[in-house]
C-alpha cells in the first residue's frame, strides 16, 4: 500500500501546482483592469493583435494594448493603455490574485 500512495501523492501534488503567469495572461488581466475605467466597459473591444507584454521578472509584468471604445458620440476610437501589474500567487485568472501598479490611457 505505502508503495502505491507515495507516487500516487506526488502525482496530485504536482497537478495541484499551477503553472506561473506568463504574458499573455497578464494581458488577460490587464484587460480587466483597463475595463473598470472605461465609460462604456460593455462596447469595449480589445485589439489581439496590437499587446506586447513583458516579464519584467519578479513577477511583474507591463503591457502595452489597443481597445476600440464607443465615445459619447457612438462611434468607435481606438485608444491604447499601457499596465503594469504584479502577480501576488494563486489562480492567474482570478484578478484578485494580482496587483495593478499603473495604468495610464493614451
């Protein structure tokens, strides 16, 4: 029995261990985070193609992105944001998991 429990507990305690946050994750928060500026979070669209996200060790991270917003005229404009956010541990996905350090709208 002891032989079949060990391996079968590194197994589980090794699943258990997510791995780091890397950028495209933290673009995913930042996401979020520029979200609850915003007027209108609900007509934002955020531009895939134009991030760049660097780890800049220590579990910081800047990104730079692209949302289309809605005006107050209804017509869309494209603004970009750059985030820099720290990632405190646990789930990557839940933003109270990480920290926004700065986030600055163009």
């Amino acid at each position: 029995m002891k032989k079949f429990f060990f391996p079968l507990l590194i197994i589980l305690l090794t699943a258990c261990t997510a791995p780091p946050p890397d950028g495209f994750n933290a673009y995913l928060i930042s996401q979020e985070f520029a979200r609850l500026q915003l007027s209108d979070p609900d007509g934002a669209v955020f531009v895939d193609g134009l991030y760049v996200a660097d780890d800049n060790g220590d579990s910081t991270f800047r990104v730079k992105a692209a949302v289309d917003v809605r005006n107050a005229f209804g017509g869309t404009v494209r603004s970009s944001y750059v985030a820099s956010l720290r990632y405190k541990g646990g789930p990557w996905e839940d933003i109270a998991n990480w920290q926004l350090i700065k986030l600055q709208f163009d």
